[in-house]
C-alpha cells in the first residue's frame, strides 16, 4: 500500500486525498518511509523536514488547507528559502543558515496545500551538472548508483525518480532542471523567465535565473507550474500577465492529436556532439510526433553555437557580482576573525573557506570578464551575441510552433569523468543554454532509453507560450509512456 | 596562453578570495582552458548589434509606496556570525592609527 502511493502521480494522489480514499498523512508518510529506506544510498535530500511535513499533512487531513495539490508532498531545491528550514544552496558558507522568510513559491505552494518535505542537494550555487560540486557530497542517479544524476538540480530529479516525492522545485539557469530530468527519466520544466518569481531564490546569474517543475508525469509538472506562476510584486522581472494554461495544454497533448502542429528541427543541433544513442531516441521520438500529426521543419539559428561561450561570459560575470554577499558579516560562515585581522582579511579567508572550486573559478571569471580592459571583448560583445540569439528564436518562432532537439548531448556520465576539464562539463548544457539566454519556455520529457540509460526530449516555446510545450510533451509522454528505474 | 598565474591571482585578490598557491597552478591551467572556449564570441561580427542585459524589456518596475512588514531586527539578525546590541559586529576596518 505505502509502496503504490510512493508510485504514484501528484494528480492521482491529490484526488484520492480530496476524496478522502487516503489521508495527507499516510501520504507524508509513506513517502518519508521512502527516503528513510533508499536516501542513504541516492542522497538526493540534504534536509528532511519530517515534523513539519507531518504537521501540514495534518492541517490538510483537518481540513485547514485546501488546494490544487493538497496533501502531496514537495521536495525543494537547497537554493530557495524556506522560512526557519536550513538552506545551504549547496556550500559550506551558508552550512546551519536557516532563513527568516519563505520565497514566494514557497508561499505559493503552502497555499496549494503541498507538504514540504525536505530540501535536495545541487551542485554549490547551482553551478555544475552533475552534483559533484555540492559541498555535501554527491546524488546518485536511481538508475545507476555510479553515474551522476545532472545537475545543478540533480537531488530534485533523483528524489523524484527515485519515488522519494512526487514532486519537486528545481530552479533552471543552463539547463539545471532539464538536464537532470533528462539523465534521471523525469520530466523538467523551465518556465518562461519572469513567469516564476525569483523572491526567496539565492541568486546565481539573475538575468538567467528561473524556477520550476520537477516530476514524473508532464501533466504533474504542469500542475506545479500553474501553482508556483504569476506575478509577484517583490521580483521586479516578474511578468505582469496571466499565467498560460499549462494544464489544459497538457490534457489537451495527452489525447494524442498533434495535427497542424509544425515542429522546428534546429539544424545546427541535429549532427555532432551528440552520443549515438541520444540521437537514435530522438529521431524516433520525432518519427512518433509526426504519426501523431506534426509536421516536422528544418529551421537555422546560426549563432546557437555561440550560446555556451556567451553563457560562460553572462553567468559567470553575473555570479561574481552576487556572490559579493556571502562576506561573512550577515549570514553564514566567518573564518580568521581573531581579533587582529582586518575585515577585508576576514572576508579573503571566509570566501576561500566556504566556497569549493567550480564557485571560485567562476567568480574569478566573471571578474576578469567584466574588468576594464575586456569589458567590451568578453561581456560586452557576450550581451551582443545574446540579441542574436534572440532573434535566431524569434525567426524561427515565425516558421514553427516549437523547436525541439535532445535535451543534453550524453547520457548519465560516471562520477569523476568531467570534472578534471571543467569545460568538459559545460558541454552538458549545450543544447539547453539558448533557451536561457532567449528567456524563453523549455521542458526535458523522457524519450527512451540508450544503452539502458534514459535520453530526454527537449521542447522549446516562444516567451509566455509555455502552454505550446506541454501539449507536445505530454502528447510524446502519451506514445512513450513513463520510464521506471530499475529497483534500489 | 590568455590568462597567466599572476593575473589569476590579482583576479582572486579582486574577489576577496585568499586561494592558495595550489590552486593558482590549477585554476590558471583551467581558466585558460575556458577562457579560450569562450573567447570564441568574437568571431560573431556584431559591431552594430545592441546588447541584451535581460530578457525581459521591463523598465522602471515600481511597487505603490505603501509600507509592508518587514523583518524585525531580531529576525534580520538572527543569521549573523556575530551581532552587538542590535547591530551586526565586524571586524575593524581601520587601522589603528587612523
């Protein structure tokens, strides 16, 4: 019994819970059962809130919150704020921090009546794509211990491929969310930028920055995203407009009738780089879209092969600029402070205590590229290539309704393998970072499997049509099904 | 080579960051090897393409002025390494003599 209510999707398990065929509590706790049975070997949770999962699952089971989602549990990312629940964002300088607010997603998804029930490791200030980085330790893929599970949000996709929530929150600057959904078998929205609120979400790059779903099935993950969307008037990029009907969108997919839609084939993704595999579960995704009706056009965006160089720029610049906060006066870790040294001493020794080596190498990136002298070579002609890649999505996105392509170039790599060429890793977001840099919608939705491991399908939307991307992922899920790990 | 040791170095004392000699060796290497990679934004001809900061062209985004709660000093406090009467305590930023 407990085992099928781990197994099953957030819209299942939120209507048994309204009709009261089970309560909001057995659900918590079938579900914190799990994680005390596999997370020792997966490590997807840096947290687990039990007694406060309990208490709101209780509240539900009273009948004190309702909602959409009431009574099903959440996993969160380390990197969003959680009011008195400690948040590390992967690093050792904010270890034991435990914020004095929530983020308004937070906010949005106690309204819904989600339990939170714990928070999911990442790669340190969301940089990497494999959880190599965090501080605490790697996550473990559930479909091989070996391998890693993506990354930055790889605790997040590994807690929900691993049945340990139905749900999580994920926040998405190059492909953090997709990527893991991709190599884990789940599915990974990012949401239009400025569609989800960054209030409460610990900034890496903020122009970049963008929270979203994490789950197993599309329509869950459009359920999570209708709840956390909107406005908010505490992040100023928020966008002023109605949220797109993400539900209806993926109900609509799920029937299977793609007729008259036009998918954009972009032809300077579909060769090189890509593993054999990955691209053999692509093609046949796409041969299953067109039966159900699509018409597939080769479109070009010629300066897509520029994206990761001009990302490596842009976020890097922007990250040396936020991570100025972490000085060891506010929050977090302070180190050296004998009372002899000085404050910028003080500082030094912190920062080198408290951030690892991906956070320091970007940092010092991201000052050497905004500095005097390569400004206008580095971030400034980065800003550039930005425009052009916006344009290349709008052109295109005046042929086609979306444009597709795997959602990463490999599948899940062993530990160890990237890390020794940091750039090496980067290529892992290669095929996710234009979306980022356009602003636009993309969701990774699992396709198949190569040499046993699951390949994701990545669907791209213009801005504020988030909607276009269910439909076509939940119509691939309808002909491609769910993926089950092996196991644990 | 596009990055030297020295640079690096004066970049991680720019970003208050006390690294040691060890990772200057590595950092160096690997900064060069990115740095190469990325420098490949020149060869886009953009001379009169404007740039893009944000992806959302909003401007000027200003809330009614009406007072909200906020945290209260205890609350905005209570992360702090070390706090004093209400205050977050540092250590000295002046020499003595001044």
């Amino acid at each position: 019994m407990t085992d099928d209510l781990t197994r099953m999707s957030a819209a299942e398990l939120a209507g048994k819970i309204k009709s009261r065929e089970v309560s909001a509590v057995e659900v918590t706790t079938a579900h914190l059962d799990r994680i005390a049975a596999v997370d020792e070997r997966v490590h997807a949770f840096l947290h687990v809130d039990r007694d406060g999962a309990l208490q709101a699952a209780e509240r539900v089971d009273r009948g004190e919150v309702t909602g959409p989602l009431a009574g099903v549990p959440v996993a969160i990312k380390d990197v969003i704020t959680t009011k008195g629940v400690p948040t590390t964002a992967g690093s050792k300088i904010l270890e034991g921090w435990k914020p004095p607010y929530d983020a308004t997603i937070v906010e949005r998804l106690r309204d819904a009546g989600t339990v939170m029930i714990g928070k999911t490791n990442m790669d340190e200030f969301a940089m990497g794509s494999s959880t190599e980085y965090s501080a605490y330790g790697a996550t473990k893929n559930p479909w091989d211990l070996e391998r890693i599970p993506g990354g930055s949000g790889g605790g997040s996709a590994a807690a929900v491929a691993a049945y340990e929530a139905p749900l999580a929150i994920g926040t998405d600057t190059g492909g953090s969310i997709r990527q893991p959904g991709a190599v884990t078998g789940t599915v990974g929205a990012k949401p239009t930028y400025g569609g989800t609120s960054r209030y409460g979400l610990i900034a890496f790059s903020s122009s970049l920055d963008t929270p979203g779903p994490v789950t197993r099935t599309v329509e869950d993950a459009a359920l999570l995203h209708s709840v956390i969307a909107g406005h908010d008037v505490r992040d100023s990029t928020s966008i002023p407009q109605p949220v797109p009907d993400v539900v209806g969108a993926a109900r609509l997919g799920a029937s299977g009738d793609l007729t008259g839609v036009k998918l954009g084939l972009v032809k300077e993704f579909a060769g090189d780089g890509s593993e054999p595999g990955v691209l053999a579960a692509f093609r046949d995704s796409l041969d299953k879209l067109v039966k159900l009706g699509a018409e597939v056009v080769e479109v070009s965006c010629p300066h897509f092969e520029y994206a990761l160089p001009a990302y490596y720029l842009i976020a890097p610049s922007e990250a040396s600029s936020n991570l100025a906060r972490f000085d060891g006066v506010r929050y977090g870790l302070r180190v050296g402070d004998d009372g002899n040294r000085s404050l910028e001493e003080v500082m030094s020794l912190t920062r080198e205590a408290g951030f690892g080596p991906e956070v320091k190498r970007r940092i010092i990136l991201g000052t050497y590229a905004l500095s005097s002298g390569y400004y206008d070579a580095y971030y400034g002609q980065a800003q550039k290539v930005r425009t052009l890649i916006t344009r290349d999505f709008q052109s295109a996105f005046e042929r086609v309704d979306v444009l597709v392509s795997p959602t990463t170039p490999f599948v899940a790599f062993p530990f160890g393998s990237r890390t020794s060429d940091p750039y090496q890793m980067y290529l892992a977001d290669l095929f996710t970072i234009p979306t980022n840099l356009y602003g636009g919608p993309g969701i990774s939705v699992p396709c198949g499997l190569a040499d046993g491991l699951p390949v994701g399908f990545q669907v791209m939307a213009p801005t504020m049509a988030d909607d276009r991307m269910y439909r076509v992922a939940a119509a691939l899920e309808s002909v491609v099904g769910t993926l089950t790990p092996p196991a644990l | 080579m596009t990055i030297s040791r020295e640079e690096v170095a004066h970049l991680a004392r720019l970003s208050r960051l006390a690294v040691t000699e060890q990772e200057l060796d590595r950092f160096a290497g690997q900064l060069d090897v990115i740095l190469q990679a990325v420098a490949r934004v020149g060869e886009v001809a953009a001379d009169d393409i404007p740039p893009t900061s944000h992806a959302v062209p909003l401007t000027n985004v200003y809330r009614d002025d009406v007072p909200t709660p906020c945290l209260t000093q205890e609350e905005a406090l209570s992360g702090a390494p070390d706090a004093f009467e209400g205050r977050f305590r540092v250590p000295r930023i002046l020499d003595e003599e001044d």
